[in-house]
C-alpha cells in the first residue's frame, strides 16, 4: 500500500500565553491553516482543507478508513488514490477530543475531551461510520484552588487500551493528576469503574499526567506529567487494573524549573519498538530528551538531550518505515515545521532536515505504515 502520513493543523500554542517561554520571542504566524498535511514516503502530495482544526487523528487498524477529532466530533475520512482524505461520516464524541483512540479489533473508539472533562465511546461500524457514543464518564473531582491556573478541572488529555488484553482503557487527567483505570467492555463497547476506585493512580497533586506509554514487552507504563517535568515508571498488573508506580525521572536539565503556562509543560511520551529507548517532548525548554530503559527492572537512565528543532514541540511520532533507517518527527507548533531525527542503533538522536509547513501549526503527526 501507499505509505501516506499526515500532519494535522491547531492554532499557535506559546506564542499566544504571556507567561509562556517563547511569548514575546516570535512573532505569532501570519496564517494558521485549518486541515491535513499529506505526505508519501515522507514527500509532501498535498493539503486537506477542513472547516476545523484537528485535535488528534489516527489510522485505524484494519479498515483503511483515517479518523480526525475537529469541532467536537469524532470524524471518518476515505483516503482517496492521491492520499488526500474525504469525510464520510462523523459523530458528537460529547467534548472536542485532545485525544482518542481505537480498540484492537477496530469496532471501538474511546475519546478523551479535554475541556468537557468526559471519556466516550463511539462505535465504528462495519463500513467505517461512526455511531452514536455508547457510554462516557463525565470526571468531577474537588480540586485544590491554589493550582487552579491550570488545574480547575478534571481534564482528560489522552487515553490508551491496555494492549495485552484491550480489557482496561487508562486515562491521563491532567487536571485531576490522576491516572483514571476503567475496566472496558469491547462487546458493548461500555466502560467500568467508580470514582473512588482503588485502581485509579493518584499522582502528586501539582504533577498534570498528559500522555503515558506502555512498554512493548514488559508490564511496565511511563506516564508523563506536564506540569511537574516528571515522567512517573509504573508496574501494570493487567489482571487486577492496576498501576504501581516505580520511580520518577525529571524531563527538564537540572536547574530548570517546568513552567505550568499554557503550552509550556512536558507534551508526548514514547517507547521504542525494541523497548530500549524513552523519549519525551519538554516545551519548557523546546527539546526531545532519551532515556535508556533498564530492560530487568523498567528503571530509566538519562540518554541524551537535543534542541527540537523549532518552537514548542507538541507531538512526534517515530517512523520505522524509512528506507534510510529509523527516524523520529518531531511537530513544533509555533514555528509551522516537523524536524527529522535519525535514531541510531542504540536510540541516540542526531537532526536530519526540518521541513517547513507553510501555514499549518503541527498538533498532530501520524507515522507511516
């Protein structure tokens, strides 16, 4: 098949928050176009106009059908012969999603609203429609004032399905410095789990968890916190639901503190396919920092650090797929440009190119394949 990847539009991000890193240092970008950029074998085919910005997309896993998040929806694209895509169907995902994804069989998609503080399910039908949702929780949780600048709410930010069973879906609440663990039903398509369950991860209060990672092959979760720097190694016992955290391990340099701004904190979290390698994005100080996973005990070891290559690295993705070896995409926001890391043998990172978007802030990268 063609291997087409897209890159999916948002507003600028840093260069809109007075207290952020980057306000004042660059100049807002004259155009913020809304849509999908399309890219095959990493040449750029075209652009995608949409009447929305899109808050994540994905591939599903069997259908061939791509799925986007814009204006409160959930959001079905054919993707034409040319690799440009065609919305089809679409349905209220009960929020606008920072985050969804799809179940192992594909007939389910679990969407994480940020701002509405709700996790839904949508089913995806055998033609590739979306349904109407199935279930949601709606996240309430009496939160300390004193962090309301970023924590005034639950503010559900991504969720992932254990991807052992496919039985559990694991919720990052940035707000709520929570890690909500609901038991998920994938005939009914029906989440489990009260609010005072002892299986959700209660995380230090000012900490933000935002996205985590599993590990491919060991029962270990890496959970990154926007707001304290922090990436937290947890054990996941997938018979009981539950994460037992390991160790802590800080994202920024030593000496720099995270900055709780807008758009300014710790944003994505990833485990190479071989399990050696963590990298994270840090938007404090604009890099893509490597850690060394200890493959007995799931333990991390600072790697390396390297400058993003533009302004405010929201989302990357890494890309086995290239013919010259593995590489790592990382969207910097602000500055409009996705800039290429080789990833090495041993996972260490060395800049590429930097490919310039013409209008589009990155929110989101899917990988090839």
């Amino acid at each position: 098949g063609k291997m087409y990847s897209y890159v999916g539009s948002s507003p600028a991000a840093q260069v809109k928050v007075s207290d952020s890193p980057a306000y004042g240092k660059l100049a807002p970008p004259a155009v913020e176009k809304k849509g999908v950029m399309v890219y095959r074998a990493g040449e750029r085919v075209g652009f995608s106009e949409m009447k929305h910005h899109v808050g994540w997309m994905e591939k599903h896993p069997s259908n061939g059908c791509v799925y986007a998040a814009g204006s409160g929806k959930l959001r079905a694209y054919k993707v034409a012969a040319d690799g440009m895509l065609e919305e089809f169907s679409s349905a209220d995902a009960l929020g606008n999603p920072a985050h969804f994804c799809f179940s192992a069989d594909g007939a389910w998609a679990l969407c994480a609203n940020y701002s509405a503080s709700v996790l839904s399910v949508l089913p995806i039908a055998a033609d590739g429609s979306v349904g109407a949702a199935t279930d949601s929780k709606h996240h309430v949780v009496r939160l300390n004032p004193q962090l309301a600048d970023r924590q005034e709410a639950c503010h559900p930010h991504q969720v992932r399905l254990d991807p052992g069973s496919g039985a559990w879906a694991l919720v990052c609440d940035l707000g709520a410095s929570r890690v909500w663990v609901y038991a998920f039903d994938v005939v009914r398509g029906s989440l489990a789990g009260a609010a005072n369950s002892e299986r959700h991860l209660l995380l230090p209060e000012a900490s933000g968890p935002r996205h985590l990672d599993f590990h491919p092959t060991e029962p270990w979760v890496y959970v990154l916190c926007e707001l304290d720097g922090n990436i937290v190694g947890c054990r996941w016992d997938a018979e009981q639901g539950r994460l037992t955290p390991f160790g802590s391990y800080y994202t920024l340099p030593d000496g720099v503190s995270p900055c709780r701004a807008h758009h300014s904190g710790g944003s994505h979290v990833l485990v190479s396919a071989d399990g050696r390698c963590l990298y994270a994005t840090t938007r404090t100080d604009g890099a893509v920092v490597a850690f060394d996973i200890d493959t007995a005990t799931g333990e991390l070891a600072f790697k390396q650090r390297v400058p993003c290559g533009g302004v405010c690295p929201r989302s990357f993705v890494l890309d086995y797929a290239s013919p010259g070896g593995p590489l790592l995409l990382v969207g910097n926001q602000d500055s409009q440009n996705v800039a290429s890391f080789s990833v090495a043998t041993d996972g260490s990172l060395s800049l590429r190119s930097i490919e310039e978007l013409d209008g589009v802030c990155p929110n989101v990268l899917t990988a090839p394949a």
